[in-house]
C-alpha cells in the first residue's frame, strides 16, 4: 500500500497530535494558572521543577521518538509482525529505564536542586513537587510508547482521545487538590503534582483499553512477549540512543536557562514561567506537524522512495507555519487578556507583555526549524541529528550567558536567545538534508 503524503495525508496524521496536545497543554496552562494564583513562589518553583522533571522524562521520550521512527519503517515495509515485536522490546526496556528513574528523582533531585537554586522558598517549593510528580514516571514511560506505535502507524486519533481524557482528569484533581476542594486535602503545589500522577496513572488504563479493544492485536503480534532478541534491541538503540541523549540535553539547557533566569529574581522567573506557558501553547501545532513529517519520512523510505522526502517536509512546513501564525495573530488581539489567565497582578502583566511580543517573533519560526529537524531524524540517522542539537546547543547556552551574564539584559531581552535556537536549528537541518547522504539508511 502506498503512502500518501499530501496536505491532506499530513493534515490527517497531524491534527489528533494537534488536538491531543491542546489537552496536553490544557493541562500545563491549568497548572500554571492556578499555581499563579496561589503564589509568585509556587508559579516559579513550578517552573523549575516541571522542567527538571521532563529533562529527566527525556530519556523515555528519546526511546520512543526512536521506536517510532523504526515501526514507522516496518509499517511502511509492510512487516507488521516486527512492528508488534518492537512494541514489546521497547516496552522491557522503558519498564527498567522507569524504575531507574523514578530512584534518581528520589534520591538525587533534591541535593541537585539545592546546589543551584539560589532561593530557599523556591527550593523547597520545588523539592515538594517533585517527591511527588517523580511518581509519575512509572505511567508516562509506557505512555510513551503507546504514543510511538500510535504515530508510527499513522492511527493518531487515540492521542487526541487519551490527552483530553487525561486533561479532564487532571484539571479537576488540579482544583481539588491545590486548593481544597470537594472534600479533598489542601496541598498546594504538592497538589498539582499528585493531580499530574493521577492523570497519568488513568491515561495508561485508557491505552491498554483501547488497545485490547479496538487495535489488531493478532495483526500487529502485540503483547506477545517474545524472547529478547539482540539484534532488534541493537537497531532500537542505535536509532534511540541518540534521541534519548539529544532529548534530555535539549531540556537539560532550558533548565540551565530557568537557572541564570532565578538568579535575576523571583519576578523574572515568575514572567518567565508564563512565557514557557504561553509559548509551549503557540508551538502545539509546529510538534504535532513535525511529529508527522518524522513519521511519513521514515515511512516513505520505508517504501523504498526517498524522493518524496523533501516534498512531505515542504508540505508540512507550510501547514505548520499558517498554523503558528494564526495563532500569533490571535494573541496579539489582546495579550493582555492571555497574560491575566495566569495571573491577576497589574504590575506582573505589564512586565510579561514585552517578553510575549519577543517570542511571538520566535515562534513564527519553529514551524521551519523543527520540521527540518524531525525529517533529518525521521531518516533514521539520529545520530546525526544529535550531533546537530549538541552543536545548536551549544551556541543557545552562549549566548544565553552572554545576554544574561555579560550584556545584563531585561528579562524581554534575555527571551532573544529563542531566535539563535531556531536559526541555528533551521540552517544545521537543512544543510545535512541538502546535502549528507541519507537516502540509503537502513533502521
């Protein structure tokens, strides 16, 4: 069967990632506006915490970017035995890797967090949420990879289901929690982390449910347990690998940057947890095109039709773009209407409005760089693709230093360094498709 790579093939696979990621970010916004609420100590703490939580989850997420790239390959091969046959290696490996996780989280986050942390409202603030959310990894590991066979077999509707699934789930314990209600405990940050926990323990019943119910089992030889196969666990991890260290460092530098941004006061981190916010929310769409670009990608290759490559990407930038920049235009309506769902303070709103028009600029364009970037690892070279991140890195990390260190920019002008990721990003990804040699890989 051939795979389709029009607009509207791209829209179909994109838009469930779309829907699902709204729910995601819902969930993120009703995070940081109730926390907002409760105090400018709980909105930083949050910050710092959420971020040193994913940067940790990174490691999962980069396994399952790679599962998803090879079933992606074995579905476009038309070998959809080796399809259910990954499923189940990949999930022996995130079952250990989750444990081990959740150990590092509880043992060493809070000595970490205390070395560089600067504030000690903050630190223990986020040393509450995290003894809590670390419990999570448990849940969101296999999440994951419910999430790289879904997307890899381009079924992506699912998402859409089990993230506003998870979302209603998680506002409701969100507001209970934090803050008392319905007969529940008052726990304050504490409290949105279990909301989170909670939420992802409902979202993995949700996928075996669906799964056992809804999925070809016998077609995709899923949950067939078989005996460990090396040569597979080799191909998973020389694929994985990569996007596991390249994930992780990605997060591990925006951490480093909430760090530098503590360090200039609780008010700049403060703002600057709303931005993150707000800016994950405009770039909902630039992922979930990009997740499909990486999917049709490894596809179209998988058929034996490396040429239709560079066009999907195209296609897909286009759509991602007009996306991003109806959703910036909206914003600039009022931003002073999207600042207030997060905070009530005068003073904090006026302060987050030029940081909001910097990454408006930013954002318009991502839709280029990430989906130049998710095709060069949709090839299946993602080591490559590591070598790229480490390098754009790299000059992000400078040049944060220098706008924050040196130069002793406001926090509006500390947020620029999102146009070096971007461009950096953009030109390293679209050097190695136009010209490294790709088109023969093997995944």
């Amino acid at each position: 069967m051939r795979i389709k790579t029009d607009y509207r093939n791209i829209w179909k696979i994109a838009y469930p990632i779309i829907l699902g990621s709204v729910a995601q970010n819902i969930i993120a916004l009703t995070d940081t506006a109730f926390l907002g609420h409760l105090s400018e100590v709980a909105l930083g703490a949050a910050a710092i915490a959420t971020i040193f939580y994913f940067a940790v989850v990174m490691l999962g997420w980069g396994f399952g970017l790679g599962t998803q790239i090879v079933i992606a390959r074995r579905f476009g091969e038309g070998n959809y035995e080796r399809v259910g046959k990954t499923f189940d290696h990949a999930l022996y490996f995130l079952l250990i890797l989750a444990i081990l996780l959740l150990g590092f989280m509880q043992i060493q986050a809070p000595p970490i967090l205390k070395g560089i942390v600067q504030s000690d409202a903050i630190f223990q603030a986020s040393t509450d949420y995290i003894s809590v959310r670390a419990w999570g990894i448990l849940f969101a590991c296999v999440n994951l990879l419910f999430r790289a066979f879904y997307i890899g077999i381009a079924k992506t509707k699912v998402i859409s289901w089990s993230t506003a699934f998870m979302a209603i789930i998680n506002i409701f314990f969100d507001y209970a929690l934090i803050f008392g209600e319905f007969g529940f405990p008052e726990m304050g940050i504490k409290g949105a982390a279990l909301a989170s926990v909670i939420a992802e323990a409902c979202v993995l019943v949700f996928f075996l449910v669906y799964t056992f119910r809804k999925t070809p089992i016998k077609k995709y030889q899923l949950f067939a347990f078989p005996k460990v196969d090396r040569e597979l666990y080799s191909r998973l991890l020389k694929v994985s690998f990569p996007m596991m260290i390249q994930n992780f460092l990605a997060l591990s530098c925006w951490f480093v940057f909430f760090l530098l941004v503590e360090k200039m006061g609780e008010r700049e981190l403060a703002i600057s947890n709303i931005i993150r916010s707000i800016y994950v929310l405009i770039m909902v769409p630039v992922w979930a095109f990009a997740s499909a670009a990486n999917t049709l990608v490894s596809q179209v290759l998988g058929e034996g039709e490396p040429k239709e490559v560079m066009p999907v990407i195209f296609r897909t930038i286009k759509l991602s773009f007009l996306a991003v920049l109806a959703l910036v235009g909206i914003s600039l309506i009022s931003p002073e209407l999207v600042i207030s769902i997060y905070t009530d303070e005068p003073s904090l709103i006026v302060e987050t409005k030029p940081v909001l028009y910097v990454i408006f600029g930013a954002a318009l364009l991502f839709p280029i760089a990430i989906t130049l970037f998710q095709g060069v690892s949709g090839t299946g070279n993602t080591f490559h693709a590591m070598l790229i991140e480490i390098v754009v890195l790299a000059c992000y990390l400078g040049g944060v230093y220098l706008l924050i260190e040196v130069f002793q920019l406001s926090i509006s002008g500390v947020w620029v360094s999102e146009y070096f990721y971007a461009g950096f990003l953009a030109f390293g990804s679209w050097l190695y498709l136009k010209f490294a040699n790709w088109k023969d890989s093997k995944v």
